[in-house]
C-alpha cells in the first residue's frame, strides 16, 4: 500500500512538472512561429521595395529611352536598362511574390520591356 501512494504521489509530482514545464515551451513555441512569419513578412516586404525601386528606375529609362527615339536619337543607355530588367526578374525569381498586387500589374509591362531591350540589343550587335 506504501508503494502504491508513493508511485501516485512521483505521478502527480510529474504531471505537475509536466505542466510546469509544458506552458512556457508551449509560449516559447508560439512566440517563435510568430517571429518567423515576423521575418517571412520583412522579407516580402523588402522584396517588394527592391522591386519597385528597379521599376521606378527603369520607367524612367524606358521614358528616356522612348523621349529620345522621338526625336530621332541614336541608342540610349540600353545597357543600364538591360541591367535594370535582369536585376527585376532576379529579384521575381528569389522569392514568389505572385498574388501582390503592385507586382502583378506590372508584369505584362516587364515582359513587354525585356522583348524590347533584347530587340534593341540584337538590333545593336547586328547593326555594330
């Protein structure tokens, strides 16, 4: 009989730390998901900034670019154009940022844009 209460008494003593211990893991836990979608976001966000950054840049160039063609210009500076689009579809690539709105109404244009720069491009080599 003096087993029997000392093994219930070592079970409630474990069960008691048990949940000692179980309720700040437990915290622990959550606070750590919370950080990582924390920092999941930051790096969305970023992301988001580099790219529109770059597109600013490069709707800039291509505005250049279009001003000068108007006037009958020779080439414009296709190289940092060229740059700049590479460098936005890298960003694309390192991270899925689909279904981010400022993103996705822009990438028609991107497309639009990096057929063009690789037009010119060629058209430059070709022409020397």
């Amino acid at each position: 009989d003096g087993i029997k209460n000392g093994v219930g008494s070592l079970q409630n003593s474990l069960k008691r730390l048990r949940h000692t211990i179980k309720e700040p893991h437990d915290a622990v836990q959550s606070r750590i998901v919370q950080l990582r979608n924390m920092w999941n976001a930051t790096e969305i966000l970023r992301r988001v900034s580099r790219f529109m950054t770059l597109l600013t840049k490069l709707k800039e160039q291509d505005a250049q670019a279009q001003l000068q063609a108007g006037k009958g210009a020779g080439p414009t500076d296709l190289p940092k154009a060229a740059k700049n689009w590479r460098e936005i579809e890298a960003v694309l690539e390192e991270v899925d940022l689909s279904g981010i709105e400022v993103v996705d109404n822009e990438r028609e244009y991107l497309a639009v844009l990096g057929r063009s720069v690789k037009l010119k491009a060629q058209e430059l080599l070709k022409n020397g």
